[in-house]
C-alpha cells in the first residue's frame, strides 16, 4: 500500500489509461482516432480531479505514486 489515500474513481481513471495507451501503442492503425479521444479525455478527468487540490494531492510524488501503482497492478493482472 503506498502513502497516499487515493479515491478509487482516480485509481480506476487512471488504470483505464493505461489500458488505452497499450491498446494504441499496440494499435496497427486501426481504431486510433476513438483510442486517442478518449485518451485526451482519460488524462483530463485525471488532471482535473479534486483530489490533487488536497493536502497529499499538491505534492509531485503523489502523481508518480499513482502512475506506478496503476501500471504495477495491470501488469501483475496481465502476466
């Protein structure tokens, strides 16, 4: 468990991200446009959410703590 209290609806955000960002990446050009609109949509609920106005929020590291704990979790899920 990491240090900061992160709401689920942030940590799901910012997992469906993740998933939609490997879906591009493993794209072949096909279904880019619906991947890349709704990335840009993903990182803007995510870049606007209440919590980083909080205390734990404003800091750098909950940003980077919320990127690794994310992806760590779908890859564990993915191997």
């Amino acid at each position: 468990m990491g240090r900061f209290p992160f709401p689920d609806d942030l940590i799901s955000a910012q997992q469906q991200w993740h998933d939609t960002y490997r879906a591009l990446a493993a794209s072949r050009l096909r279904r880019t446009t619906e991947l890349r609109c709704r990335l840009l949509a993903l990182s803007a609920r995510i870049h606007v959410h209440p919590f980083w106005a909080t205390p734990p929020g404003r800091t750098p590291a909950a940003r980077v703590e919320l990127r690794q704990r994310t992806a760590e979790g779908r890859m564990r899920v993915a191997a």
